[in-house]
C-alpha cells in the first residue's frame, strides 16, 4: 500500500513539475512576444494602442488628512507594471469602436442621450484630445479589446497605482507644489476660459484665476509631464479607476491592488479635469460614480501588468 501510494505522489510531482515546466515556457513565450511587438510600435503594443510608461517599483504614502483620503499610509508598488503616459484619445478609442464595432449600452440614467456620447462631448475635438463622456463600462470594454488584440494584461489602475504615478515621488499635493497658482502651466484646469463659458452661473466655484488655453479639453500632452514621465495627471479628463468606492482608504490593501470589496456599483474617479477648481486638483483627491454614468469631462487611461 505504502509503495503503490508512493508511487501515487511520485506522478503526481512529476505531473505538477510538468507543469509548472509547460507554464514558465509558456510565460517566457508570451514574455518574448510582448517585447518583439514593442520592438515593432515602440512603447505601444499595437499601432493604435496607448504609450505605455513603466512605474518604478517603490513605496509611497498614500493619500492624505482627510477624512476621505485617509487613513494616510504606506503603499508598496512591487510588481512589474506600467501606466499609459496619456489619457486615452479620441483616435485611440475611435480605433478600438471601428474594429469592435462597440455600442456603448443606453444609460438608464440619461435616456436622452445618444449611444455614442463620446463621440458627442459637445466641443470641438481632433484625435489628439482625451476621449470623454465614457463611462466605467466603456472603459472596461476599451481595456478587454486591448487585451484581446495585444495579449497585454490591460485593466484599468488601481488608486494605488495611479497615485503612486500622479505624485512620481513627490509628496506636495500638486507635483508641482502646494499652491495653486501655478496650475495654468502644468495643467489644463477650470481656468478663466472655462468661466467664461458659465454664463449665468452664481457662487464661488473654486475655479483657477488663470488662463491655460483651453475653456475645455486639451489635446494630451499639451503641458509638462510629471517627474517620472505622465502627462495629464492632474486636469484635462478625470479618469476612471479599477477601485470600487469605499468612504476611506480603511482597510484598503497595501500591496497595490485595487479595492474591490466596497460598492462596485460605484467606482473610483481621480485627478479633476477641464472643469475642476483647486480643490479637485490635488493628486489624493478622490470621488465616486456610477459605472453608468459619464460627463464631457470623465476619461480615462489605462494600465498593463508586465
Ligand atoms: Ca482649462
């Protein structure tokens, strides 16, 4: 009995060990596949897809003192994984609804509304601009396109990533600094030209008293980078997250995983846009939305685990 169920574990650890075998040489293929099309498109894995930028692994402290953004704490980035440099485009997004032929799902919340409403923003925009009026769920049908036609591990970030991004190292609450008065150089926010175009709205909207050339979205990487290389982290488009919304970061992981076990019905938005004012332009600043619900304003970018 003891030989025969000897001889039991024996195939078994020689099944298991084959495949293990099968799947770290079906890794280093897909591993030699990804760099081979990066060598053909550059830092794209096709020829419309987004550039992608590499995170350097590292730790950062997350968030800030308020209620919202805290508890602050220590996040670990320690995987490989890389974020898109920009916000995805309009020609991006119009490669990715040409080849699907994808119609987004009619919002039960905003029946009047057409299908295509990214296509709809109600401004002028070239394929340079961020696609917006997305909602959570067309983003997630852009990401598995993606990963359907490149093999990447497309998916949108987590907030730990796109913070840990946004500050680049930095641990002001603008990668810029504190204040706010120089917005107008690194971003495109609620300037005076976007004022100009509230007519007949009364109150303090807590918008920029400066001008940065664009009343509303602004083609990506019109304005410096961050640190480490992302434009647009802050302004232009707000952007979708793979986090479902919690009031806190409580309990939120540490690893840099993104939170799923809060309202999924909801999710995480962060960076402030076109229209936003000082105080939805700081990098800890985070909000909450339907994953059906979309504004001239909302976007988003993507990330890929490496
Ligand atoms: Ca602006």
């Amino acid at each position: 009995m003891l030989c025969i169920a000897a001889l039991g574990i024996h195939a078994w650890h020689q099944a298991e060990q084959g495949a293990i075998a099968a799947r770290a040489a079906a890794e280093a293929a897909e591993r030699q596949r990804a760099t081979a099309m990066r060598e053909r498109h550059g830092e794209r894995d096709c020829a419309d897809c987004p550039e992608m930028l590499v995170l350097p692994r590292g730790s950062f402290q997350m968030g800030s003192p308020a209620a919202k953004e805290g508890p602050q704490r220590r996040v670990a980035i320690d995987y490989a994984v890389s974020l898109a440099k920009y916000e995805v485009t309009r020609g991006e997004f119009e490669a990715f609804a040409r080849a699907t032929g994808y119609l987004p799902a009619r919002d039960a919340q905003l029946p009047d509304r057409p299908t295509d409403h990214w296509r709809r923003p109600g401004f002028e925009q070239t394929d340079r601009h961020p696609v917006v009026n997305v909602t959570w769920q067309d983003a997630a049908a852009y990401v598995a396109w993606l990963r359907k036609i490149t093999g990447g591990n497309y998916r949108l970030p987590s907030e730990a990533e796109w913070e840990y991004a946004a500050r680049a190292g930095t641990t002001t609450q603008r990668f810029w600094g504190d204040g706010s008065d120089e917005a107008c150089r690194y971003a495109n926010v609620g300037d005076v030209l976007f004022a100009k175009t509230l007519t007949g709205v009364k109150g303090n909207l807590g918008l920029f008293h400066c001008t940065d050339g664009h009343a509303f979205t602004a083609p990506v990487g019109a304005f410096q980078p961050n640190p480490w290389g992302f434009h647009d982290m802050l302004g232009n488009a707000q952007e979708w997250l793979l986090d479902c919304w919690f009031d806190s970061h409580a309990g939120a992981p540490v690893n840099g995983a993104a939170r799923l076990d809060g309202d999924c019905y909801r999710r995480v938005l962060r960076g402030g846009s076109w229209a936003s004012g000082s105080d939805g332009t700081r990098v800890a600043d985070r909000v909450r939305e339907l994953v059906g619900y979309t504004q001239p304003f909302i976007g988003f970018r993507v990330a890929r685990v490496d």
